[in-house]
C-alpha cells in the first residue's frame, strides 16, 4: 500500500476541501479579469436598438466576453459620439480621436410570428469600412445564447481564431450540509445562465462532457460507494454505467462517443479499463501493480495519457491504443497528475507538484518543455476551452475552492468568484454541434 500513497493521500485531500464549503447562496459565478494583454485592441460596442428592453442587454454581453478575453478594451460609453443603430447612421469622422479602432452596432426585434431577429455589423473605424454584418434568427428563451454566438463571430473576424464564448462549462458546487450540500452544475462559459442538474448529500467529482456536448459522465457518492453515471444535459435523464466492487472512478470519453474510459479495482488493483456504452463491452487497458487512472484521450483516438505511481511517484504515461506500449512522458517534479489534451494534440495541461504548491502548467509533447501558467498553491483539474485559448481549473481560496481561467500563453488570467460556494472540478464544453 505504501506505493499507493501518493495518489491515495491526494484524493483525500481533494474530498477534505470539498467538505470546507461555505454558506449556500444563490448566486452565479461572477468573472473577474486579474491580468490582460498590454495594450489589447480598443472597441466600441453600442447598445442595440430596437422595441425590444434586452437590446442594450446583449450588447453588454458582447461587449463582456470581448472584454475578458483579454484581447479587447471596451471603449466607455461616455466617450461615443453618437449611438448608431444601423449602418447609415456610423459616422467616421466623428468617431476620430475616441480611442476606438472597431465599432459594433446593432438592433433586436421581434417578429410577428414571436421569433426574434438581430442585426449587427462590424466596421474598421481606421479604414473607415464595414468588416462584417449579419442578420439572425431564433427563438426569444435563446437570447443568451445569441449574445454569445455574436461575440464569437466578433472574435474570429478580428483575431483569425474561433471563439469559445458560446460554449459552456460544468463544475462542482458545495454549499452547506443538506440536500443540496454537492451540486453538478451547467453554465454559460461566462458563469451566468447556472442550470444544477443534479443535487445531492454526498460527493460529485470527475465531470467529463462527451464530444457531442449533451451528456456529461461523473462520479456520484449518492450510495456511499462511488459510481459512474451518464447523463444527459437537457433531460436529465441519467443511466448508472458501472458501480462495480471497488474503486469506480475518472471517466473520460472517447473521442468517437462510444465508449468511457475509466478506473476500476475489480481486482486488488485499480486499472484503466474501456467500456462500450452500447454493448456493455468491458476491456481492460492497464495491468501494472500501480495505480492507473486519470486518462484523457488523445483527439486523435489512436492513444490516451493517464497518472500512474507505477515509478514511485504519481507521473504521466500515454498509453498506445493500437499495440499497448507505454511510455513515461513526466520526469520532473515528484508530483505530475491530471493530465489534459489541447484540442490539437500537441500540448498537456497537468497539475505538478512539488509537497508544498501545486500548479498548473502546459508541457509540449515534441521535447517536454514544461511553462506554468499558475502560481499555486493548491491549483487542480486543468480543462482546455475547446478552442486552446484558454484553461479553466480549481484553485483554494479561502476556506474552499474558486475556478480560474488563464491563457494558453499565460498573459491573460481571470477568477469566476461564486458568492457563498465552494466550486471546483471544472469541465470545458466542446464545441456545440449542429442540431
């Protein structure tokens, strides 16, 4: 048991923290950015018009998620000569000399059949031209969503990269003692729009999206012995996939959907194991005496990497799907664990470790090198957005835990504060799929 130490005294301390909650108050998560890019690109995003009281509401959103991306400063209000609505009324020359570089305008309005419809348009107020204009449709419980999807097309326009801001995010919540004392929330990646999906008194840990964005897996302690369920998003419909003897832990999906990886101790060892979600198939990946667990599939399918204390402390190995060789990838630090793809295969977002702080840190698989992108002490569960712009993870704070974003280049850093929660255990949406 000695070999097992490590991971073991980890997992207590990670249940220890979720027990220090706070005072349970129902709040959304509130983002707070602590570090920016110098000199980020300077917009003005101008309250939609409309006949509708949300117009200058969506604005806000967009003109919020440009914001904390680090990449863009919000011009104030109070320096717009004027307040335009549609195209005609953008007047270049009096926009010179307002510290602005890019204008956003736009309108909302409802349709006679209750659908709603927003215009926008993107101009160069340097070259004095219309970069990009748009008309949308959808239905009105949807204008959260639109906000976002516009801040999206806002941001790959200007940047060249895709937005993530129409995403969502899952996590933990921990309250005070009672039926609602662990919660598996769902929110908008800006932390508003919070949806609990399920409530309980015991442990939720380990919440994994599946590619497709409608189920999520996770551990659940509802019976006092942990057990893997899935499910679904919008329903809440939920199936128990395995509760077997022992240890059930660490889902992850493949790539494809069709199958979790997980940890199981069927025998007196915990090992990764695969299981078909269709057939109920169980294939075992892993048979060291060590402790395996913690994969994550490469975004390929072809290999995962997973922690193991197989060399005597916990470190990360990849795991080849095609002929089952195992390589060490970790060999600095006493403590290398949670491992995390990028969404182009080429980077790892881990925690390591060295007995008193704990940080999060991005290696490159090509040579190893290793930048931390986190200050510690006690930061946990890295999850990329499905961009690879950003990472979201846990961190203490206080007598609990917080979540905090930081940029793959580590310029860019903000907190998502919950008022009166513990949160932790974060998970990153994929991209939202066509319907």
């Amino acid at each position: 048991m000695k070999q097992y130490k490590h991971l073991i005294s980890h997992l207590f301390l990670w249940l220890g923290m979720l027990a220090c909650s706070l005072h349970a108050a129902h709040a959304a998560l509130e983002v707070e950015v602590t570090r920016g890019v110098s000199g980020a690109f300077p917009i003005a995003v101008v309250p939609f018009g409309g006949n509708l009281p949300g117009a200058p509401q969506m604005a806000q959103i967009i003109e919020s998620d440009l914001a904390r991306s680090g990449r863009f400063a919000a011009v104030p209000q109070s320096q717009f000569p004027e307040r335009p609505t549609q195209a005609e009324g953008v007047h270049f020359d009096s926009w010179r000399g307002r510290g602005a570089e890019s204008l956003v305008i736009g309108q909302l309005q409802q349709a006679p059949d209750g659908q709603l419809t927003v215009q926008f348009r993107l101009f160069d107020l340097v070259r004095q031209a219309q970069l990009a204009g748009y008309d949308l449709r959808f239905p009105p419980a949807q204008w959260r969503i639109m906000a976002h999807r516009i801040a999206d097309i806002l941001y790959e326009r200007l940047t060249g990269e895709r937005g993530a801001f129409g995403t969502r995010i899952a996590y933990v919540r921990v309250g005070r003692p009672g039926p609602e004392h662990f919660a598996l929330c769902v929110a908008d990646s800006d932390g508003a729009n919070e949806q609990i999906i399920l409530r309980s008194r015991q442990p939720i840990i380990s919440p994994a999206w599946s590619p497709d964005g409608r189920r999520i897996a996770y551990v659940s302690f509802e019976s006092r012995f942990p057990a893997i369920f899935v499910q679904e998003v919008y329903t809440g419909k939920r199936q128990k996939v395995s509760s077997r003897p022992g240890l059930n832990s660490a889902p992850t999906w493949s790539p494809d959907g069709q199958s979790l990886v997980m940890t199981l101790s069927k025998g007196s060892n915990a090992d990764l194991y695969r299981l078909n979600l269709e057939s109920g198939q169980l294939q075992q990946l892993s048979t060291d005496p060590a402790i395996d667990t913690e994969a994550s599939f490469a975004p390929d399918g072809q290999s995962l990497v997973f922690t193991s204390d197989r060399g005597g402390t916990p470190q990360i190995y990849q795991l080849s799907l095609q002929d089952g060789a195992v390589k060490r990838l970790t060999f600095e630090g006493r403590y290398n664990a949670r491992a995390r793809f990028s969404p182009d295969g080429r980077y790892l977002a881990l925690v390591r470790g060295d007995g008193r702080r704990y940080r999060i840190g991005v290696m490159r698989l090509e040579d190893g090198l290793m930048r931390y992108l986190s200050n510690g002490p006690l930061d946990e569960a890295p999850s990329f957005s499905p961009n690879g712009a950003m990472i979201m993870f846990s961190r203490a704070a206080g007598q609990g835990s917080e979540l905090a974003t930081v940029s793959f280049d580590g310029r860019i850093a903000q907190r998502l504060m919950s008022r009166g929660f513990a949160v932790r255990d974060p998970a990153w949406s994929p991209f939202p799929q066509a319907q």
